[in-house]
C-alpha cells in the first residue's frame, strides 16, 4: 500500500470515528435525561418538602436516574440522600412529566410517584438541600416552588394520574 492510499484510510477512520462520536454526543445531549420526584408521606399524613440550594424553592426530593439503575432505586436513593427518610412503600403512580421547559437545566422526564416513608428528617446532601420540613397536605407553601413541583403536587392533591 502506498503512503497516499494509507492516508485515505486514516481520514475515513477519522470520519467514522467522528461521526460515531456525534451520534453518541447526540444520543447523550439531545435525549430527554429521566429522573423521579418523590411526594414522601410520613405516618401522620404530612407531605415531606425540601428546600432546594440551587434556586431557594420548596420542592420535592428526587433526581436523575443513574446508569444502571431502575426508578424504584433511584427513588429510594434519592429519598435518603435527600431526606435522610427511609421508603417503606411506593404507593402509586401520580404522573410522568416530560414538557420540554419543566426542568430549567435540561429537557428531563419526570416519573412521579407517592411513598410511604419512616425515620429522622435530616439534610443529608448539603449541596442540594438547605432545609427539610414535613406541612399537612392542607399548609403547603403558598409560594412559588422549583420546576414543576407545585403542579405534581396538585395532580396527587387530585388523585389524578397525570401524563404530560
């Protein structure tokens, strides 16, 4: 083979690597990312809210699935790291949230669920959280909350289970 011939062959390797790449970039960045929010209910019936570091807002804990893991894992993860609160049980499916706009990060897909849990309330991820603090469902913050949140809340609030 001469030199130009194996050049030929090492620009069409460096395409096809190139172009391998964008497909994965593309399949990285621009693919919703799914994550959960969890609306945690503790044994007296109070609704568990944290207070989010990033933008000040009550919110629900919850976050991005994590490779190799199911929703129900990341719920309980997520519910620990957030809360320090352990899952007694996923009760029910309160929605899946997937407008383009309802995470001003990232185009996300949020799966919704309602949960029992048990234990101490206390701020675990000091990144994340600032507070936790547990409301009746009838004294939620009247305030304006992170992403969509107050929207999931409502929909649960309803009974419904939401697709959107």
């Amino acid at each position: 083979m001469n030199i130009f011939a194996l050049f030929v062959v090492g620009i069409q390797s460096i395409r096809s690597l190139w172009r391998f790449g964008q497909a994965v970039l593309g399949v990285i960045f621009r693919h919703p990312i799914p994550g959960t929010s969890i609306i945690p209910i503790l044994p007296d019936g109070r609704i568990v809210l944290i207070r989010r570091r990033d933008n000040g807002l009550w919110g629900l804990p919850g976050g991005m699935v994590d490779w190799g893991e199911d929703i129900p894992s990341t719920i309980e993860r997520e519910l620990k790291e957030e809360t320090g609160l352990d899952l007694v049980q996923i009760r029910r499916l309160v929605g899946v949230y997937s407008a383009p706009d309802r995470d001003p990060r990232i185009h996300s897909i949020c799966v919704v669920v309602e949960a029992d849990v048990q234990g101490n309330m206390e701020v675990q991820d000091t990144q994340e959280v600032i507070e936790i603090q547990a409301f009746s469902p009838d004294s939620l913050p009247s305030e304006p909350m992170s992403h969509d949140h107050a929207r999931q809340l409502q929909d649960y609030l309803k009974g419904l289970t939401t697709l959107s």
